[in-house]
C-alpha cells in the first residue's frame, strides 16, 4: 500500500471506524497491534476518503494495518458473504481473545486465528482468515484439519471490506461429503453381505429342488420296478 490509510482506530477504550459521527477532526485516538499503541489522529477532508494518519515520527507496518482492517470490519459488521453461504454471528473475537474462546474446547490449541464467529449461544461457528500478504503454509492448514474448526481463508488486495476470493481450509461440508460417502461405502457392503446371503440361499434351494427331483425320479423308478415285477 502506497500510502497508510488506517480505518479503525480506539478513543477512549472504544473501537471506531474513522466514518462514525464520533470521531471528530482533532480527536486523540490510538491504534494497537499486539499490544503496543500508536497515536493516530482522523483525516477528514472533501479530497480524500477519511482515514487515521500517523501522528509524525510514528511508524505503522502499512500491510499489518490492512490487515487488521479487514478483521475489525469483519467484527462490525459480523457477517461473511460467500459463493454459497452467507454466515452471520452473534459475536465476533479477534486473535488473541479468539484463541482463548478455543482453548476453552481445545486445550492443545496452538494457533492465534484472525477472526472467530459464535452464534448467539456461544457456541463456535468458523473461523476466518485474512490473507493479505501471503497464504497460510501447508503446515498450518494440517493444523487446522486436525483441530476440525470450519475454517475459510479470505483473500483481499485493496478493499478491506471485500474479500477476491475464498478457499475453505477446513470446511465441515467436506466432512458431510466424506460422512456420507463412508455410510454408503457401509450400505454397499451390506448390500454385498445380503446379496451373497440371497445367492447361498438361492443356491441351497436349488440344491433342494435338484434333490427334489432327484428323489421323485427315484420314487418314480422304483414304482415302475415294482409294476413290472408285479
């Protein structure tokens, strides 16, 4: 990004979008990443969308505050329109926050996510995140399957409320999918035991009928001997 336009910022304790009737020009506001606060003031001017501006001497990481961007409209608007789906939440969590939320289901969890959506018992939905830079490794996909959280990665380029493109990292359909493949994996093979059971019985009524007709072929020559006999 060539020049540092920050969206959300805090004053007084509270998160903002530099849009809301709140922020006014001149107001004392602050961004956080990881922790650390930098001083930022609101720009609202007619030439030029309204953002945060570094206060000077003050150095943001430009992508990271994309970034964030994108998570803190995510947590505002609690909403993900996909392809297929449109997913609301009743709260949404970021980073740190989310991962303690996870850990309360999973202790071993070892991640920090971006965004994590609960519906309104609280109960974990998915889990979205942000590729702005770069994607998540193989190695953290792996992780993710293994925690078995639905899990969406989001690509953005330049609008932080629009997201390009999606892949799901881990998504509980794929799950459904191979559910269901596996149960009629389990009907057909017991569809093969019962065949194989109608075919033994098939088989031993024939045997009986042959029998059968072997017998009264019997019967009937032992008839005829005796008349002649007789």
């Amino acid at each position: 990004m060539s020049e540092l336009k920050i969206q959300y910022a805090y004053k007084d304790d509270k998160l903002y979008n530099v849009n809301d009737p709140e922020i006014k020009t001149g107001d004392k506001c602050y961004w956080v990443d990881c922790g650390k606060k930098y001083e930022v003031y609101p720009a609202k001017g007619e030439k030029q969308r309204a953002h945060f501006r570094c206060m000077p001497g003050v150095v943001i990481d430009a992508n990271r505050a994309f970034h964030k961007d994108c998570q803190y409209y995510l947590q505002e608007t609690k909403c993900i329109e996909l392809e297929y789906a449109i997913i609301e939440a009743s709260e949404v969590l970021l980073e740190h926050e989310a991962a303690n939320r996870i850990k309360q289901e999973i202790p071993n969890y070892s991640m920090i996510p971006d965004v994590l959506f609960l519906d309104d018992q609280g109960n974990i939905m998915c889990i979205l995140e942000v590729w702005y830079t770069h994607k998540k490794s193989p190695e953290d996909i792996e992780k993710i399957k293994q925690y078995k959280i639905i899990t969406f990665e989001l690509k953005y380029e330049t609008d932080y409320q629009k997201h390009t493109s999606f892949e799901g990292l881990y998504d509980a359909a794929e799950s459904r999918i191979e559910r269901g493949y596996k149960h009629l994996r389990e009907q057909s093979e017991e569809i093969k035991k019962i065949s194989r059971e109608i075919t033994k019985k098939d088989k031993r009524e024939l045997e009986l009928r042959e029998l059968e007709h072997k017998f009264y072929a019997l019967v009937k020559e032992q008839i005829l001997n005796y008349e002649k006999r007789i």
